[in-house]
C-alpha cells in the first residue's frame, strides 16, 4: 500500500532535498575553509565547479547503472557514493580531500537525477506534474536549508567540517525510503522498442539539452549575481538581500505549485515554456534600470526559474515511453545542459569586467533569453507532434 500512495512521494522529495545540500553548504563556509586550509581564491572555485562537471560529463551513467543493476540498486550504489563525499568531510584536514569529497558528491548526485527521473515516469503516469514539482521543490528547499544552517551547525559541531558532513545524515535518510521501497529490480528495466526509442530526433535531443542548459544557466547566473545587480544599482547590502529573498521564494512555490499553476493558466507542456520564458525575458529587461523596477524584476524572474526548471526536468519524460527511455534522454539533456549551465556564471564574470555589473548582466540574461526562446519554439513544434501522434 505504501508503494502505492505516501512512499513514492517521500521517495522523490527526499532524494531530491540531497541533490544541492553538497555544493550549497560549501557557500557559506568558503571563507573559512581558504583561510584554515590556507588557499588561494582562484582554487575555492573548483569545489562547486568540479560536482557541476561531473554532473554534466557523468550523467548518462544513470542509463549505464540502471540497464546493468536495475533501479533500486543503481539508486543504493548513488546514495553510498554521495554519502562517503559528505561524510568524509568531518575528517577533511587537506584541500586535495576535500576535492575528492566535491568529486564524489557530484558522482552521486550525477547517477541519481537520471535515475530519479525514470522513476516518476514509471511510477506516477498522470501524475508527473505534480512529481516533478516536488522533486524541484525539495532541491529548492534542500539548497536553501543547508546555505542557511551550515553556519550555525558548523558552531555548534566545533568546526566547519562537523557542519558540512551533517549533510550526509539526511542523505541516509532518504537512502533508508528506497530500501523500503519493494520495486526497481533489474529485471524491470525493459527494453525499448526501436520504433517507440527513435521519435525524438537528433536535433530534438539538441534542442532539449540547450532549453535544461540555458534554464540552469539563468538561474546560476541570476542567483550568483543578482546581488551585485543590487549593489551596483545603488541599493544597500540589506535591502539586495531581500530582494534575493524574494526571488528565491517565489522560485521555491512556483516549482511547489508548477501542475496547480498550468491548471489556473490553462496551459499544457507547450505553453507554460512559452509563458515562464516571456516572464524570463520581461524580468531581464528590468534588470538594466532596477531603479525603476526593484520588485517587479525579482518577482518575474522567481517565477520564471521556479517555472522553467520542473519543464526542464519533465521534457524528457513527455519524449519518452518507458522508464528506461526517461532515465536515457534525462542523461543525455542533462549531461550537456549542466556543463553549458555551468559555464554561464564564469561567461557573466566576464561580461561584468568588459561592460560593468549592469550592463553586462543585462546583456548576458537577454542573449540566453533570446536563445532560448528559439529552443522553446523548436521543443514545442516536436511535442505538439508527439502529441498528435499520441492521437
């Protein structure tokens, strides 16, 4: 009965509440790290850099994982490897430690999305939507509970290692719900049909691989310098931080509410992109004067990223006919998409030395909106296809 009605759910938003928590609680520590472990600036950067790159280049071992072990197993292996990155840093006392704990972090969190995102397809059929909204929402939460409480947990451990392992307590947990959980044996990794796991094309994958990287993009970029915006804007450190409060907690119940909100706008898959991606684009035109526009461009651009992630990670679904297909193209799009995501924060901090905060930003933002806007026009045309055939 469980598998059948709470499990499930608990399963997702747990799974998905360990996906940020590695990279997320390093922020607020970095600080204190460099000068304890006595590094240069330059090198703080490769311990969020490394587990976005392993994301991007090791994803497809999700499809690997899952046709060698089945689902249960590949998602136990992804728990353990994820588990021994945080761990590890209770006892981290060398920065080249500490890299090995980023790697593993980003190993295990590169295996589990694919995985994850062939379980909702398998599991919840006409209830992706809402799947997909939680599994966003507890990243959402999960990223912002752990920039927020790493501080306070590493003073009262004693030391910024005890606050970053914490981290690995709630990756067991969640670990322990898919040990409960009675399917995902290897023998229910089906093949695909040839004819059914060829109706996205090449240039649709493509297409599907920008529309997840430039959505991560903009929020890499948006979350790593909207403050500066702010600051260069004339607006005090204070009152930046609320308006990236603002920002990130309307992300968090756009994601939230992602099925209720397409039921109020009356839109499928196809609309919503066009929608979250005009919002997108209208907030990155009030970034070049906030002056004017403080709230407005926080509250679009909130609702914009809380929109566009849960379609990112739910286009592969709808190109899909099983599980096993999901957890593929979820691999591929996002093997790509989190590398081009990546690359976007550093591409920002280039255009910030070339034009200024402002009007580089500003520029930035609108290229990628730009771009995107084409990439949603080609992802729609093939899904209103797909649903026709589906007719």
């Amino acid at each position: 009965m469980k598998d059948r009605m709470l499990l499930p759910w608990l399963m997702v938003f747990g799974a998905g509440l360990c996906l940020r928590t590695g990279i997320s609680s390093l922020s607020p520590m970095l600080d204190t790290i460099q000068h304890q472990l006595g590094i240069g600036s330059s090198y703080l950067g490769l311990l969020t850099a490394i587990p976005v790159v392993c994301m991007g280049v090791l994803s497809p071992l999700g499809h690997a994982f899952d046709r060698r072990f089945g689902l249960k197993t590949s998602m136990m292996l992804a728990f353990i490897v994820l588990m021994a990155g945080l761990a590890l840093r209770l006892k981290t006392e060398t920065f080249g430690l500490l890299l090995l704990t980023a790697a593993l972090v980003g190993i295990g969190d590169a295996i589990i999305r694919p995985l994850l995102s062939g379980f909702i397809k398998e599991t919840f059929h006409d209830r992706t939507h809402a799947a997909m909204g939680v599994y966003a929402t507890a990243m959402g939460v999960g990223s912002a509970v752990a920039a927020y409480t790493t501080p306070f947990l590493s003073t009262a451990y004693g030391s910024w290692q005890g606050g970053l392992a914490f981290w690995a307590i709630p990756a067991l947990i969640a670990a322990m719900l898919w040990v409960m959980w009675s399917g995902g044996a290897k023998h229910e990794a089906a093949e695909v049909p040839r004819g059914q796991s060829q109706r996205l094309d090449h240039l649709g994958r493509v297409a599907l691989t920008l529309f997840f990287g430039l959505q991560a993009g903009i929020n890499y970029t948006i979350v790593a310098w909207l403050p500066s915006l702010y600051l260069a804007s004339g607006f005090a450190q204070q009152a930046s931080s609320g308006f990236i409060a603002v920002f990130m907690l309307l992300q968090t119940l756009t994601s939230l509410f992602f099925p209720l909100l397409m039921r109020l706008m009356r839109v499928k898959v196809a609309g919503a992109m066009i929608i979250y991606t005009v919002c997108a684009l209208t907030g990155f035109l009030m970034l070049g004067d906030l002056s004017q526009t403080v709230w407005a461009a926080a509250v679009l651009l909130g609702i914009a990223t809380g929109g566009l992630f849960p379609i990112a990670l739910l286009l592969p679904l709808e190109f899909s006919s099983s599980r096993e297909e999901a957890t593929r193209i979820s691999g591929v799009t996002q093997s790509g998409g989190y590398l081009l995501g990546g690359a976007m924060p550093w591409v920002a901090g280039i255009a910030t030395a070339q034009m200024g905060p402002v009007k580089g930003i500003t520029a930035l933002c609108l290229g990628m909106g730009i771009i995107l806007l084409i990439v949603v026009a080609q992802v729609r045309k093939r899904y209103l296809q797909r649903v026709q055939q589906a007719e």
